[in-house]
C-alpha cells in the first residue's frame, strides 16, 4: 500500500476507533501505518497498561519522528503498572 490512503474514510474526516484487546498488535500495526502514512496528520490515543518497549510505544514514537502530532492519554495508575506508565508518558512527552 505504498503511497495510498490507509483507509479512504481518513481522507475525508476525522475518523474514532475503539479497539478493546487484550493483544496490542494489531493496533500497533495501525499506528504503525499511520506513522509512515504522510496523508496522516495526527494520533491521538487513550492507553491503559501499555508494557516496557511495547510495540505501540515505539510506533507512536515514529510517528513523533515523522513530524505528526501525537497525543496520548496515559492511565498513571494501572493495577501496579505505574511506573511502566510513567516511564513511556515520558518517551512519548519528550
């Protein structure tokens, strides 16, 4: 899909997709395309207990590197996984 439209509705408006999964790769894979997508302008995305070095993390990193905006509303307090969320509301913050 080189050079093309993730999807055609993104060309068109602001689009909202709730993935609830207990498997984060297919996500990731999304925010990947979006990352490389030079059509995509923005991320923005709720994550709740997201691990160390998560392949969503470093997707959305990219995308950061792309130029995109990217907004992330992270869960701080996450059944003990606190300092997991600091530390990539950090990464992604910088």
């Amino acid at each position: 899909m080189k050079g093309k439209i993730f999807f055609p509705q993104f060309a068109v408006r602001t689009f909202c997709c709730i993935i609830r999964s207990i498997r984060f790769s297919p996500l990731s894979a999304f925010l990947q395309k979006a990352a490389r997508d030079p059509a995509a302008l923005a991320i923005k995305i709720t994550l709740y207990r997201v691990g160390r070095n998560a392949p969503v993390v470093e997707a959305l990193l990219e995308a950061i590197d792309n130029g995109k905006q990217v907004a992330v509303l992270v869960e701080l307090k996450a059944r003990f996984d606190e300092e997991s969320n600091i530390g990539m509301g950090a990464a992604v913050g910088t």
